[in-house]
C-alpha cells in the first residue's frame, strides 16, 4: 500500500481547541486593563493553520501574542480569519511555499517589520509519505519528504535567527518519533525527519551564547482526521491529540522553558508506533 499526505493537517473545529471561550475572555481582559498591544509577545507559526496551529493559536493569544501564521490551503486560512476575527495588528496570515527562501524570508521581514523581534518561531509545515521500501521509493518520493520536511524548517530556522528577540527567543521544530525507531515502509519520511531534529540540536548549539533555545518535538502519529484516513486500520486511540502536542510547543514558547535546550522530546503518549 502507498500513502501520502501533504502539508499541514486536517484541521479540528476552533471550538475543539476552546477557542471561543478563550478568545472572548483574553479581549475582555485587554479591554479591562487597556494593555499596550507594542509590548506583547511576537510569534510566527509558518503552517499554523493546520490542526496543531489552530490549537495553539489561542494559547498564544491568551499570553498575549501577536501571531503571524503561513499556510497552504486558501480554506484554512478563510476558516481562520472568520472563526477568529482578529485585526491585522494583532495576525497576519499569508499564504507562503515554505521550500522557496525568498518567499519565507519576504514573510519573516513582514512580519517582524509589522510586529517587533521574533519570540516564538515554531515551523509546523510538513509533510509524511509511507506505503514503500527503500527500493521502491523513487527521487520524486524522496524529494517530496527532503522538501516539505527539511527544506521549510530549513528555511523558516534559517529566517528567524537574525530576527530572534534579544530579551528570549524560543525556536520550536517538529520532528518524528519514527526518525529514532525507524519502521519500515517508510524511509523517506523518517530520514527527513532525523534531519529535522539534527537542525533542531545544530542550531541550539550554535545559538548557545544568546538569549534563543531551539528544540525539536518527536510526536507518534497525531490524531487528526487526515491520518486517520490515511492509515484505516490503526488503533488510534492512543494518539496524542492536535492540543497535547500544541500545550507542549506553548510551554516551549515561555520564558519559564529556558533552561530546556536542544532537546529532542517525545511527544508520543501511550501510543506504541
């Protein structure tokens, strides 16, 4: 059997995430305190329209974040503006091939000129492949992996360290617990992923003497509506959901995680593949 599924993923309903709720109470805040909205917290979530994003943008807004947030599918982005109802000085969304540099950097510019320095890049683009060996694997397949998956945390991790924040900085990739255990059928996509968390551990290192970590999250299969399709006849009960994967990119995505560094963590609960 061969599958593939492409970009972000399918993403859950906004009220999945408690967006509503969440959203109402942080404007009633802002409104009650008249918050000065120059001094908030600044993150970019390159595929933040995808399931994960669209469970952590409203944490992020709850902290009190202006979010800048790329996707691929005009839908998502549509869902996302009406559902949301934000201003432009607090989210920007564009729509950003996260292979082509020019374009990401012309966002990152974007965006930092709209917002202020960067303090939370988390690259959500991606993208998995699997159904075939290694021997039956052609160069486009591979190709597609090497693109989605390393060449846009590439470029996003690329884009942001010179537009990091000099009071903290966090920068968040999302690896594969497959790129560790390695199953079959699927060589591709865990190769990529292996490279997405040796940037992860490369950039950390080299950012050592500043005020930005960067760690790389090792999620099992997430429980979205897309892998569900894709893989029918798994037990998917014990995947982590949209949401745990997103409370852990929101904790990474504080001052309080600095002293977690060039990490590779998994993000897996109980789910054995």
């Amino acid at each position: 059997m061969s599958s593939m599924v492409v970009g972000a993923m399918v993403p859950p309903r906004l009220d999945d995430c408690g967006w509503p709720s969440r959203y109402k109470a942080w404007r009633q805040l802002k409104e009650s305190y008249r918050c000065d909205m120059s001094e908030m917290s600044v993150a970019l979530i390159p595929g933040g329209t995808g399931s994960v994003g669209r469970c952590l943008l409203p944490m992020l807004i709850d902290r009190g974040f202006k979010v800048a947030v790329t996707y691929l599918l005009p839908e998502e982005a549509t869902a996302l503006e009406s559902d949301m109802g934000l201003e432009e000085d607090q989210l920007i969304i564009r729509r950003v091939d996260g292979t082509d540099p020019e374009a990401v950097d012309a966002f990152f510019s974007e965006a930092t000129e709209a917002f202020g320095p960067i303090n939370l890049m988390a690259s959500l683009v991606g993208g998995w492949a699997g159904g075939r060996d290694v021997a039956e694997t052609d160069d486009v397949r591979l190709n597609r992996m090497i693109d989605l998956n390393v060449k846009t945390a590439w470029n996003a991790t690329r884009a942001a360290i010179p537009l990091m924040s000099d009071d903290w900085g966090r920068i968040v990739l999302i690896g594969s617990k497959h790129a560790v255990e390695a199953p079959a059928g699927q060589a591709a996509y865990n190769m990529s992923k292996a490279a997405v968390a040796a940037l992860g551990r490369s950039v950390a290192t080299e950012l050592l003497d500043t005020a930005t970590t960067c760690n790389t999250l090792l999620p099992s299969v997430i429980n979205t509506e897309a892998t569900r399709t894709a893989l029918p006849y798994s037990d998917y009960v014990d995947w982590p959901q949209p949401e745990e994967i997103a409370e852990v990119i929101n904790f990474l995505g504080s001052r309080e995680s600095k002293a977690v560094n060039g990490g590779t963590i998994p993000v897996s609960g109980s789910a054995l593949i």
